[in-house]
C-alpha cells in the first residue's frame, strides 16, 4: 500500500517541477518598481545603473513592430520578436554581448529571480521582468505586437526564471 502511494505522488511532483515558476503578477513597491506612463517604463529613483540603462533601452523599442527572428542578426532592427527584444535591452545595460534566442536564455545569467532583472525563458518565447514591470512582445489583447511594458498577470508555464549576477 504504502508503494502505491508513492507511485500516486511521483506524477503530482513531476507535473509540479514541470509547471515553471509562479504567474507574473505587478505589485507597487514604492522605491523598487517601476511605473507605467503613457506605455512607457519610469524606473524608481533609487535602481541600479545598468537597471536604469536597461529600462531605458526598452523604451527606445517600445511600439517597435513584431517579426519573427527580428533583433537576431543586429541589435539595431526594424522590428522585434520576443527574445530579439530581451537581447536589446539587456545589450543596452552592458549585460549581454550577443542576440541570443529564446533557448538560450534558458542558461542565461544565474538561476532563480532576480533582485531587478529576472528572464522568464521557454523554448519558444521569452520575457524580461525590470523593476517590477513586465518587457514582452505580448500576451493577451496585445499577443503577436511588438515590444511592450505592462503591468498585466502573465502565466509562466514551462518557462525557467534566470537573472544577471547581481541584479
């Protein structure tokens, strides 16, 4: 009995382990998130340099459109797909050299969450976290657009959290 049990558990743990990190969710913290302002991301006063650095390349590509592929060859593109955009932004703050893909990400920076900057990676899409505010190419009414901020909920299923070191 106690085998059967046991045999029970291992498909809820494995699903579990399987299932990503917790949903992203906005929550205010003064002096630690940053705000949204006609679409565009304003740090708080007290960020980091390259967090700072970072937000501000966001927003040079905020409304950009969408391409597959777009921000893979060059960091300087017409248009955007998901992990061209984190590529962009995080280039922007000194923190990556080359465009990556959505997999690569899956092996970027240190593993977990971030203090600032956290990279939610799947096989087949990717999105940055920056002070709080979400960097994505769209989820829900906004799914297919190009590089945007929000502040909506967006599931994380099958994605891996990773982070800069330090950040």
């Amino acid at each position: 009995m106690k085998s059967l049990r046991l045999l029970l558990l291992v498909p809820l743990v494995i699903f579990a382990s399987c299932a990503g990190p917790a949903p992203y969710r906005y929550q205010f913290v003064p002096g630690k998130t940053a705000v949204l302002r006609n679409g565009y991301a304003i740090p708080p006063a007290g960020a980091p340099e390259r967090v700072l650095e970072a937000v501000a390349a966001g927003n040079r590509i905020t409304g950009s459109p969408y391409r597959y592929g777009g921000g893979h060859r060059s960091f300087d593109d017409t248009a955007y797909d998901c992990s061209g955009s984190a590529s962009f932004v995080l280039h922007g703050a000194g923190l990556l050299d080359g465009p990556m893909p959505s997999t690569g990400f899956r092996r970027y920076g240190q593993s977990g969450p971030g203090k600032w900057i956290s990279v939610y990676a799947r096989r087949d899409h990717t999105f940055l976290v920056i002070a709080g505010l979400r960097f994505d190419t769209g989820y829900g009414p906004t799914r297919g657009c190009g590089p945007r901020w929000s502040d909506g909920p967006r599931p994380t299923t099958g994605a891996v959290v990773r982070h800069p070191p330090g950040l």
